[in-house]
C-alpha cells in the first residue's frame, strides 16, 4: 500500500484527550508523518440516527453498500468509508463493550449486508474482499489482558473491519485507564501505536 493512502479514522471515544484519543492522535501523527492523508470522524460530534431494522438497505443487491431511509450523515460516512485505503477504528470498553455511539455507528453497517426477506442469514458485500488494512484502537479500565480476553470491544472493533472489507493489522489495547484522572498514554504504548501506524500503511 502506497505511503499516499486516505486513512479513514471512526472514533467513537466520548472524551475529549482521553486514552482513546491520545492513541488516535498518536497514530494519526505517526500516519502523517510517513505521508497518509488522514480525516478524523469523532462520532460523538457526528450525527447520526439509530437504525430503524427496517431492513431497506439490505435488500437491494450488488456490492456496494445499501442505501439507508433515513436522510442523516450516514450516506456521507459510507462514501468516506468506500474511498479509504485503511481505517482506525477506535472505541473504549463501557459496561463491557463498545460505547453505544460506535454501536450506534456499527449498526448502520448492515448497509453492507444484502438480506432479502426469504434469505435465512444476511451475506456481507465486502466479506470476501479483505483488500483494505484496519487498526484496532480500545482501551479500559481492567488491565490490558484482562480487557481484551473478557470484553467484546475488540471483537466488536474486528466485526466492523470485516463488515467493510478491511483486515486488521493489530489492536492497540491499553488496560488500567481509570488510574488517573488525566491519564496519560504509556510511552510503550505510543511506541505500538506507531508501529502499527507503518504497518497500516506498509505494502
């Protein structure tokens, strides 16, 4: 993958300059740095509705993404996403998974599944196509094996990857981010961050 790469990055963190986004930010510099055009979709500034499960997206056919009934910033997000050569997708562990607004988000992604109303199980338009790189962002307050083994954030992170034809290259989980009330990232971290930032962009 060319160094000139559109890096897409959906962050669906709630606080400004937490963990989560002190990685974001982080990655993003390491990405500009070696000459990727990054754009930042703060999810909790992008408005978005929830999904209806009226299922209109998902029945017309063809590879490319359904489109939705309802008229928000969804459509705009979805060509963001079809234009991109790679993602960050990022999200903190609440309650055990994601935060609702990357649910929220996730979602709306059923766009990217084709179910007619006689077909049993949904086929995913981009299942298969796995030509595009993603990196995995999360973070909680359990420590960092502990994190990644119990809760779905990551899970659901690699979900939404393979939703949208990406494959990913590595997570970035940082544990124990309640410590301190302004918790800076490790610098081991920044460290992996930045390597999974070339990896991102290498060919």
């Amino acid at each position: 993958m060319a160094n000139s790469s559109k890096v897409l990055v959906i962050n669906g963190s709630y606080r400004d300059d937490g963990i989560t986004d002190q990685a974001v930010e982080v990655s993003v510099a390491a990405l500009n740095e070696n000459g990727a055009e990054t754009e930042i979709i703060n999810l909790r500034d992008y408005p978005i509705e929830f999904c209806l499960n009226c299922r209109e997206c998902t029945l017309q056919p063809g590879n490319s993404p359904g489109r939705c009934v309802l008229d928000d910033d969804m459509h705009a997000l979805i060509e963001k996403i079809e234009a991109a050569q790679a993602f960050i997708l990022a999200s903190p562990t609440n309650f055990g998974s994601a935060t609702a607004i990357y649910k929220r988000f996730m979602e709306r992604l059923i766009a990217y599944a084709y179910w007619p109303w006689e077909q049993s199980y949904p086929k995913f338009r981009k299942a298969d196509a796995a030509q595009k790189k993603a990196m995995l962002i999360s973070s909680s307050a359990a420590p960092s094996w502990f994190g990644r083994w119990l809760f779905r954030t990551s899970k659901q992170l690699a979900m939404t990857a393979k939703t949208i034809g990406a494959e990913p290259v590595g997570t970035l989980f940082t544990g124990l981010a309640n410590t301190e009330k302004h918790k800076r990232l490790p610098p081991k971290t920044v460290e992996r961050a930045r390597v999974l930032a070339a990896k991102l962009i290498s060919t």
